[in-house]
C-alpha cells in the first residue's frame, strides 16, 4: 500500500520498513505453531499461499508506484510521470512472477517431481567448484532477493530499477524452468 500511496523516496523506505516487519513476523508465525503444537499441514500451506500473494502484490505496486513517480524505463531512459508502459509492465511482471510461483510450485510437488516427499528423502551433500558462473548466479540471487535486500534499493532511491532487475531474473527463471521441463518430459 505505502509503495502506492507514497511514490517518494521516504515513501519506498517506509514501505520496505512495513514489509521487512511482516517478513519477520512471517518467520516467526511457524515456529510459534510448531512450539505451542498448533502446526498443521493447512496452516502450513496457507503461509506458502500468502508468501506467493505477496510476490504478485509487490510486482504489481512496484509498478504503479514507478507509473505515479516516474524512472527509469528498461531502455535504460527516463519515463516520465505517468507512462502507461509502467502499467503495461506491471501487467507482464505481475503474470512472470505468477508464472515463476506456479511453476516452482509444480517443480517441487512430489506428485511432478516422480518421488517422495522431501521431508522422507535422503539428501546428499554435493561439492561445488567456485567457478565464474556460480558467483554470477550468487550476486543474481542476491539482487533478486525480497525483501531481505529491498532497502539497498530503496536507500538508493532506485525501486524502479529494481523492478526491472526484480522482472527480468523472474523471467530468465521462467526460461530456464521451461527448458528444463521441455527436456525432462520431452524424453520418451
């Protein structure tokens, strides 16, 4: 709401204050069902539903919010005040980052995935050489990462420029999973 409301610096920062709160009382709302033995699988899968709600919301804020201040446009060009491609790239970020929570939820369903709940199977520690693309993949993640590094941008004053940034890993995401997809099923 305050990513709307407010489309100023002081704005932003206000809005990642109030998300960076509900991230904490995010993390802290299982532990305390697990702890006062209130846990279930329904509350568990409620808690994933408002987390995916909140990615589909914050994409289609990020956008309004560029569409009432203005930024800079993915050419890398200064839009103005309301631009109506803010608006029509909210509408593409809003269906990429719905996409990109359906399909991992597809991905990581044992039903799709052809084996046993992940809680049942057993896991092997793998070593990884440090290569170039692992840490380019590392700092992706890392730009990518909500709300745990949202301020940077906001203290920057550039949210329109992470919701390029935001949008466009989502959708190379997306890419990749497809492909995936397309190769493990595509098999006969």
């Amino acid at each position: 709401m305050f990513f709307v409301a407010l489309p100023t610096r002081a704005g932003g920062l206000l809005a990642v204050a109030v998300l960076e709160v509900s991230y904490c009382l995010d993390c802290a709302d299982g532990m305390l069902a697990r702890y006062k033995k209130l846990a279930s699988k329904a509350g568990h899968a409620f808690d994933f539903f408002t987390d995916e709600l909140k990615a589909v919301l914050l994409a289609g804020a990020l956008a309004v919010r560029t569409w009432r201040a203005g930024g800079y446009g993915f050419d890398a060009r200064l839009w103005g005040v309301g631009t109506l491609r803010f608006l029509l790239a909210g509408i593409a970020g809003v269906m990429v980052v719905a996409s990109a929570i359906s399909l991992t939820n597809f991905v990581r369903s044992p039903i799709s995935a052809g084996a046993r709940p992940r809680w049942r199977r057993i896991t092997k520690t793998v070593q990884h050489k440090k290569s170039v693309g692992m840490l380019v993949t590392t700092f992706l993640r890392f730009l990518n990462h909500y709300p745990s590094h949202l301020w940077i941008w906001a203290l920057a004053g550039r949210l329109d420029a992470y919701m390029w940034v935001w949008f466009g890993l989502n959708a190379l995401y997306l890419v990749r999973g497809w492909l995936g997809l397309v190769v493990r099923f595509g098999r006969r």
